[in-house]
C-alpha cells in the first residue's frame, strides 16, 4: 500500500520539470531507443536474469498511430532475434487499435504473430483498465486458435478475475499475474489491499490447478514470500512460473530471487513516450514513485 510521501511524490511530478522527471524516471524506463532496452537485457542476462521489452505509448486516436506502432513492434522482433536477445516483448492493444475498432487490432495483432511465430518470440498480452478487458481476452481467444506462443495477463484486483481463469481454462494459457494499477470503482476491482493480495493467491493457485505457466508480477516482498511457500508446497520447478518485476524497482528483492535459484524476468519499456508513461504511471501507483526514489538514493 503506498505511503503519504508515495503519493506526494507522484503528485509533485507534473509540476517538477521535464528534464528533471526523466532523472527520476531513468531507472525504471530503458532510454527513447530499441539500442537502450538492447543494453539493459543483454546484461541483465549475464546476471541470469530474463526480459521481456514493451514499447511505450497507448490509447491512439487514430489508425495511422496504430500501424506506426504496428511497424515498431515488427522491427522490435526482428531486432531481438538478430542480435540474440530474449525473444520476449509485452504489447498493450490499445496501441494497435483496440479502442478504435477490435477487428482492425486483430488485424494488426495476426500481423505481429506472423512475425513472431517465424522468430520464435513469445508474446504476452498487457492488461489495460476494466473498459478493455473483454475485448483484450477476445482476441487473446481469438489469436489462440492459430498461435501458442502468445500469454496474456490478469489483475488480482478485479473481482472478475477468477471467473475469466475458469473461461480459459481449456486454452491452458501462458499468465502473467499481477494487482492491477489502474483506478478502478468498488464494484470493478477490490479497494482493501489485504484482500487484494488474498485474491492474488486464490487466483494464482487457481491457474496453477488449471496445468498454466504463471509470471507472478509483484514487488510486494509479503506476498512473495507466500508465493514462495505455494510453489514449495507444490513442488513446482521453473517450467512452472517466473517472477517478474519492473525494471529499476527493488533490485535488492530481484537478486535476491535470483540468488535462490528462481527464474525472473524484467519488463524493459523503452520509446519517446516516456514522459506521458512516466506521469501516468506513478499516478496510478504511487509506491512505484517511492520505490524509485529510494532506489535512486540507495544508488
């Protein structure tokens, strides 16, 4: 749960200059270029550590913005595979269309599929607000029929969560787990963060009941400590789940996860919308913004 100075701090940052907001966002977002998120996971892989990258920018208004994107995503899986990195990349659809018109994002996303089954990359789905969320499971179902290697995501905090794992489950599919960041109202998504976290374990052994691969996306070192006692109750091995966290947040808790043998991954976002991300971000979660700040000073 986040702090008084979480939130203060996040709510500073538009008032705090440009060049300034990058300094404080430089941990956590690789750089504007597909050469700074290139860098960051080739050495994260000499420390044994995964990644996957995820360009910056959501919601286009039109669907020029969305091929452009489309384009970028297909030069990012190129790119990977031509010098070697993780064959990983996360994509949110409102990007490629999905508010605009579902069907033109399915278009754009079979495109991408194409590419990366040829490569032999892994896509993962992002999970936006509540008002996408049917939508970005249709084409998740949709995508499925012709494609496995592609996973989605789901946010503990949703109260529709569970029942959205019992409506996939004959796909077995590949999940990322995590709260969930966005605002959402009481009747949408849960507002305690005890019973958030509760709900996260509910859903987490419900996907593992179900035979899935699970990212398990959390910084919160409680919940991972209990995560870490499901997966010895269970006996589960590493082609069973990853932990994954944000790059720049809680290094000390990622080496640590390493150092005990547990497969991690790092999401790597990177591109020229780091400004309107970095704002939208810390407001949605204000402990990201007090993670960061004291990581930079311990640094």
């Amino acid at each position: 749960m986040p702090s008084l100075l979480d939130k203060t701090i996040a709510a500073l940052l538009p008032a705090v200059p440009k060049p300034l907001v990058r300094k404080f966002s430089s941990p956590y977002i690789a750089g504007e270029e597909f050469e700074d998120a290139a860098r960051i996971s080739a050495e994260l892989r000499v420390d044994g550590i995964r990644s996957t990258m995820d360009i910056l920018g959501e919601h286009v208004s039109v669907r020029e913005q969305a091929l452009t994107y489309t384009e970028a995503y297909l030069e990012l899986i190129q790119s990977q595979d031509r010098l070697g990195l993780d064959r990983n990349v996360s994509i949110k659809l409102s990007m490629l269309g999905l508010t605009l018109d579902k069907d033109f994002c399915l278009e754009n996303m079979n495109r991408i599929m194409a590419c990366a089954s040829s490569q032999g990359t892994k896509i993962r789905i992002d999970m936006e607000d509540s008002s996408c969320t049917d939508d970005t499971l249709w084409i998740y179902r949709t995508l499925r029929a012709e494609h496995n290697d592609i996973g989605v995501v789901l946010q503990a905090y949703l109260h529709r969560s569970m029942d959205d794992v019992k409506d996939l489950a004959d796909l077995n599919p590949d999940y990322r787990l995590c709260k969930g960041i966005y605002i959402e109202s009481p009747k949408v998504a849960i507002q305690d963060p005890v019973k958030i976290n509760e709900n996260f374990l509910k859903i987490l052994e419900a996907m593992w009941d179900s035979g899935s691969y699970v990212g398990v996306a959390t910084h919160d070192e409680k919940l991972i400590e209990k995560v870490k006692d499901l997966i010895r109750a269970r006996g589960l091995g590493p082609e069973r789940y990853e932990f994954q966290m944000l790059l720049g947040v809680q290094a000390r808790l990622r080496d640590s996860l390493v150092a005990e043998g547990h497969p991690l991954r790092i999401y790597i976002p990177f591109g020229r919308d780091w400004y309107a991300y970095s704002l939208r971000r810390l407001k949605e979660n204000p402990a990201v913004a007090g993670h960061v700040l004291r990581s930079m000073f311990r640094g």
